[in-house]
C-alpha cells in the first residue's frame, strides 16, 4: 500500500483533506498541532517510554513521534496501513498490542468525532498505571474566532452542518467540560494550553487576521500557547 497522502482517500467520509504531510503521510489535523503535541510528548517521555495513540489517521503523528525514539503503538477506527491498529473507541476491542499498560496515551483531534467522551476517557484511564500520562486535543471552540462563528451562525469553527458528517465533529468540548471529563475519568495534575492554526488561506486568512485585530480591540482575547491556539490541549497524570 503506497505511504502517500494522495492516496488515504475518504473511505469512512470522517476525514478532512489532508492539505500537508510528514514523510508522505497525509496530516488532518490543524497546522502546528502535530509539532505541538511532539514537543508536549517528548516533555512528558524525556527518557522515552510506551505511547498508545489513538485516533492516528494516516499514521504522521506517530512517524514523527517515532522518529524522536519514541515507542508508538498506532490505532486508528479506519486504519489506511497495516502497521496501524484497528480500534473503535465507541465499542472498543482490545487486542495483545492495544491494551497496555502504556506510559501516556496520546488522543489528538479526536474525542470530537466519539459518540461518548466520558467513556473513551475511562476507557484509556484503564490503559494506564497510576502516574501514566494523557495528552488529549480537541477544537478549541472558545476561540474568538469560534465565539463569533456560533453568534452569526449558531456553530464554531470546523463544526455545524457541513462539518457533522466529514470529518465527522460531533462533540463539542468546552475547555472546561474536558477537563471535568478527564477529572472524573481518574486524572489529576490537568493542565489546559491552546496551540494551532486555522486552515484559512489566501484571502480568507487575510480576512481573518483583520477579524482577530478587531476582536481583540474589544477585548474578545485569547493568548495561545503556540500558534493561534485554535486547538485546546490537556495533560493530565492518572491517580
């Protein structure tokens, strides 16, 4: 099966175009949010370790987390390459190599595609020892940007109509509301950063530069760990 993201075409309607790559694999999620969620990991494992992902689509997070020494066990609902694992995070079946223990386990841009959240939060709770790690992202729909969207037209960024069947958002997770899901799940020490860019190009992401100066002139502001912050991120340690 060629490793390119030409071809890591929608099968399940639950991916977005992947408009970049990491050695040739397609990446969906938000530019930064991969390099971000690498940097975090590597701060979390700086002696290495075993890591769970969840939710790896094409695979670019985990080459890349791989490539840093990283020991990954991808996992994916519709996996494009043998070397990911099948794993429906609704209706999970854990295999040899799926179910742990593991050190962290990394869930990017996922949970908002999940029917349960709370439950694919246990779920991973169970993969790990007390002091396992979790590194979790989702939109970040208190955005500026995201809170003007869903005044003029009732939905965030990359979620509503359009977005509900492909890529398949259909959770939205208020900072707050995530971490109280990761609190209640078996976690600790919860830590909240943002990072991430919009995928706006051209003109579009002229008109969003402008839009973002005029918010923060009214004092609709957001200061982002890295990027724009588009994308909220929690670390959490497991009790």
């Amino acid at each position: 099966m060629a490793d390119t993201a030409r071809d890591v075409a929608h099968r399940d309607g639950r991916r977005t175009e992947a408009v970049r790559s990491y050695r040739g694999h397609g990446i969906h999620a938000a530019p930064g949010v991969h390099e971000y969620a690498a940097e975090l990991v590597r701060a979390a494992l700086p002696e290495g370790g075993r890591v769970l992902e969840v939710g790896s689509g094409c695979g670019a997070l985990a080459l890349r987390l791989r490539d840093a020494g990283i020991d990954v066990v991808p996992t994916d609902l519709d996996p494009p390459h043998e070397w990911i694992h099948r794993l429906d995070l609704d209706d999970p079946e854990w295999t040899e190599e799926t179910r742990g223990p593991f050190d962290l386990v990394v869930c990017v841009e996922t949970l908002e595609h999940v029917e349960n959240p709370r439950q694919v939060l246990r779920s991973i709770r169970a993969l790990l020892r007390p002091g396992g790690q979790l590194l979790v992202s989702t939109p970040n729909v208190t955005h500026p940007h995201s809170r003007l969207l869903t005044l003029l037209r009732g939905a965030p960024y990359i979620f509503g109509p359009r977005h509900y069947h492909s890529p398949g958002h259909i959770t939205l997770l208020p900072d707050w509301m995530l971490t109280e899901h990761v609190r209640l799940a078996g976690f600790d020490r919860i830590e909240v950063t943002t990072a991430g860019d919009t995928l706006y190009q051209g003109p579009m992401r002229a008109a969003y530069r402008v839009e973002m100066g005029l918010l923060w002139l009214a004092g609709i502001r957001q200061r982002a760990t890295s990027g724009d912050g588009v994308c909220t991120f929690v670390t959490a340690v497991a009790v």
